[in-house]
C-alpha cells in the first residue's frame, strides 16, 4: 500500500474505520471465532478492532506519514498477536 504523501492522520484513521480520537491502547484482542484481532482503546468510546493484517498495512500507512509512535505499538500488538496465532 502506497500513501500519498498529503495523506492526513485523520484520512487513515477514517479510512480504517477508526474515529480521530486520541488511542489510548492498542493490544492483540482474540475476536469471537477465535482469530487474532488488533484492538484499539478509546478514553470515552467502545474498543475498535480490525484484522492484523488491515492493521500492519495501517501501521506502514503511518510509519509514512511520519506517526511512528501509533505505527510502532500498532506492529508491536501485530507481532504479538501472530506469536499468539502459533500457540
């Protein structure tokens, strides 16, 4: 996935299903069938979780755009969730 290089913080968050809110956490969440999920925490709003590989391209999406902090602890929670997805 190539981002365009004005491609705003709000754009990816709106294009990934995600409100522009502060994220509070974000952890590998085992969904309902038993699959690995990203899930992202909000102060005042329901979680929100997508698959880990939606996530990764996310995390690349941000990394481009210069918001490395978000980008690293979303790869962090995908590399996680995969060593989990193993056991």
């Amino acid at each position: 996935m190539t981002t365009n290089p004005m491609t705003t913080l709000h754009a990816l968050m709106q294009d990934n299903g995600l409100p522009n809110r502060p994220i509070l956490l974000v952890e590998p969440h085992r969904g309902d069938h038993g699959v690995w999920r990203i899930k992202f925490s909000y102060d005042d709003l329901e979680p929100l979780s997508m698959d880990a590989q939606q996530a990764s391209e996310f995390a690349i999406s941000l990394h481009q755009i210069g918001e490395d902090e978000i980008a690293s602890e979303i790869d962090e929670a995908v590399g996680r969730a995969k060593h989990y997805g193993t056991m």
